[in-house]
C-alpha cells in the first residue's frame, strides 16, 4: 500500500508537470481534474493503510511509523492538488519559469520517495535509502533558492497586485510541496534506526 501511495504521488507530479508545461486552457483543465481524482485515491490508500494497521497484530514496521509515512506521503498528494487547484481557480494563462522549475523538482523529489520506499521491503537497503534521502532534501534545497529567486523577482517586477498574490500563493504551494517531501526523509530515517 506504501508503494501505491507513492506510485500516486508520482502520477500526480508528473500531471502536474505536464500541466504547466501545456499552452492549451481545456487540456490544463483536464490534466487538473486528473489530479483532482489521483488526489482522492491517495486519500482512499491512506484510508486503507490506517483500517490494515488497526486489524494487522504484527506489523513489518513500528506501528506509530507505518502511520507517519502514510501520513507524510498523503501530505504531499495533497500539496500537489493544493497548487494544482489553485492554478485552476486563479485562472492563470502563463506560467512563470520558476513554477515549471518547482514543479520539475517536485516530480523528482517524489520519484525518490517511491524509490526509497520500494526499498524499505528489501534487506540491507539502508545506504540505497539514506542515499535517495540526501537528493530528496537536495531537491528541497533547490526549491528554496528558486522560490525565493522567484518571489524577488515578483516583487521587483509585477506591477499588478492581483496577479503577483496569485503567483506567490501558488509558489508558496508548490515549496511547501518540497517541504513535505523533505518530511518524508525524517520519517524514513527513523524507520531505519529503528530497524
């Protein structure tokens, strides 16, 4: 269920991905609703992550951790469909440089996550799991630098007021999106010393 919950936070980065990249409005909208709907599924595979560890006596992995990582997985689903939304409901047209860089750097950042965590199954993977961590926060980090490149920029150069509280809004989005994904390492490196 890890898997599939990780699996899904991919497919819903990368839609996003192909949102900002595509000039068309109706296909944009249609790739929005996509993740609208992955969105849901994630919510219903962390539904059913909690229901299977209230029934499940032994679990492969500290209980209180197995709830964690589903948490923090959930939670970037759901930053991704917070920024996918927002694109929507403000309407943009254009999308800035630095949305289509975060957005490329969500999408490797989850990719990482669905790496280490198919690797949390196997034995001796620590060092796979601990090296796919350090690009996680390597992504985090690279998102920071964009993001407030970006928000400089803005206040430098919109004009209109509107439109720059929509690009920084959705920006804001999309960082705490790699926020959430750098949670993930710490949840995953406790899951190792716990081992």
């Amino acid at each position: 269920m890890f898997d599939q919950a990780a699996k899904n936070a991919v497919a819903m980065a990368g839609l996003l991905v192909r949102a900002v990249n595509n000039e068309s409005a109706e296909e944009r909208e249609l790739l929005f609703k996509q993740i609208d709907k992955l969105e849901n599924a994630g919510d219903d595979i962390t539904h059913k992550i909690y229901l299977a560890l209230d029934k499940v006596i032994f679990t492969p992995l500290n209980r209180s951790d197995i709830h964690t990582l589903a948490s923090v997985i959930d939670d970037v689903a759901d930053f991704i469909h917070e920024a996918s939304e927002r694109m929507y409901l403000y309407g943009l047209v254009e999308f800035v440089p630095a949305i289509k860089e975060i957005a490329a750097i969500i999408l490797r950042a989850s990719t990482e996550i669905e790496n280490a965590v198919k690797l949390l199954r196997l034995q001796k993977q620590e060092h796979a799991i601990v090296a796919a961590c350090g690009r996680i926060r390597d992504c985090e980090h690279e998102s920071d630098q964009v993001y407030y490149n970006a928000l400089a920029q803005l206040f430098a150069n919109e004009k209109d007021a509107i439109t720059l509280i929509k690009y920084r809004e959705i920006l804001y989005s999309l960082e705490t999106t790699t926020n959430k994904c750098k949670k993930t390492t710490e949840v995953l490196q406790a899951i190792l010393i716990g081992r």
